[in-house]
C-alpha cells in the first residue's frame, strides 16, 4: 500500500538555525548522509535509486508539482545491494537524471527534517510529515507541515515547486 507524505521544500540558508531549532525541540538526528539518488526513465511518476551511508532505498512516487506543502504518494523499499540495482535499472530504463547532495537528517515523531546541500543548486530545507511513522490522516500531516514552516521561518517566496531532478535537469537545458 503507498504510504502518504506531505512535505515541502525551500531554499534556506539559515542552516544553524533550523540545527538549533531542532535540537531545542528533541529531534533525533540520524546523521549525515552522502547521497546518490538516480533517476530513471519511467511512464509514470519518479523511480528514485536512492544511495547513501545511511538510506539506501528504490523508491517510487508520485507528486505534483506546486510551492509550499504537498501531497505526494510512494513506495519504498529498502536496498541491500544498490549498485547491481543500478545497473540493472540503467540498462532496462535508462537514467534520467543523478542527484547527488549533503543531506542531515532529523526526526521529531513522525516529521522527518533536511538540511541539504546540492552541488550547483545551493542550500536547501525539507519538511516531510509522513504517515509511515504514525496512522495520521492528511490534514494532520499537512498541519504538521504548516506548523514547523512558521517555526523554521520559511519564507512563501523561498518555497520550490519542483524537484532537485527537475532543478538540474532544466539547468543542463
């Protein structure tokens, strides 16, 4: 069954802050993860290999695109050996698109927090309120969302519609 999140991305660069605000309010920081996420040729929504010291994930969604919180829908699952996977998927689909970032990684209950660095994109936030932790309705997850924009100080006109993938992709255009 997909899973549900409601997220929302911005450029930020008021990185110390959102680390202290985090802090402050008991997050549980996972670490600091390198990751690869490769994009792959596909009819329908996004196939995402995702590799890192920490997630290691195939995933899969679907999510429109829009500034501020929005739903997406996606599955997951988890990798144990990604670099076959890659080589499989590349020769079968094709790659789209590589997205490599700096990426930490915090937790306060079932909201999960990025402060991402992207080579050639710059500094970014992520908020994802997500029903994989807790049995939480939508309008929940988007409150959640909405909550920790104002807490975090995110401005409307920072917000990003698109992905990093769509990001680097239209750059190179």
């Amino acid at each position: 069954m997909p899973l549900l999140n409601v997220e929302i991305k911005a450029r930020y660069t008021n990185s110390a802050f959102m680390r202290q605000y985090l802090l402050d309010n008991g997050a549980d920081f996972k670490g600091t993860d390198n990751q690869t996420d490769t994009y792959f040729n596909v009819p329908n929504g996004r196939l995402k290999l995702r590799q890192g010291n920490i997630e290691n994930n195939l995933i899969y969604y679907e999510r429109e695109n829009q500034a501020g919180p929005k739903s997406s829908s996606f599955d997951l699952v988890a990798v144990p050996d990604a670099e076959k996977l890659k080589e499989i998927l590349s020769k079968s689909l094709g790659i789209k698109v590589i997205v490599q970032k700096k990426r930490e990684i915090y937790f306060i209950g079932n909201v999960k927090f990025h402060i991402d660095e992207v080579p050639g994109l710059g500094n970014f936030a992520e908020i994802e309120a997500s029903n994989k932790y807790a049995d939480l309705p939508q309008e929940k997850l988007q409150q959640q969302c909405d909550f920790y924009l104002q807490e975090l100080q995110v401005k409307d006109e920072d917000l990003i519609s698109v992905s990093y993938s769509d990001m680097l992709m239209e750059k190179r255009n």
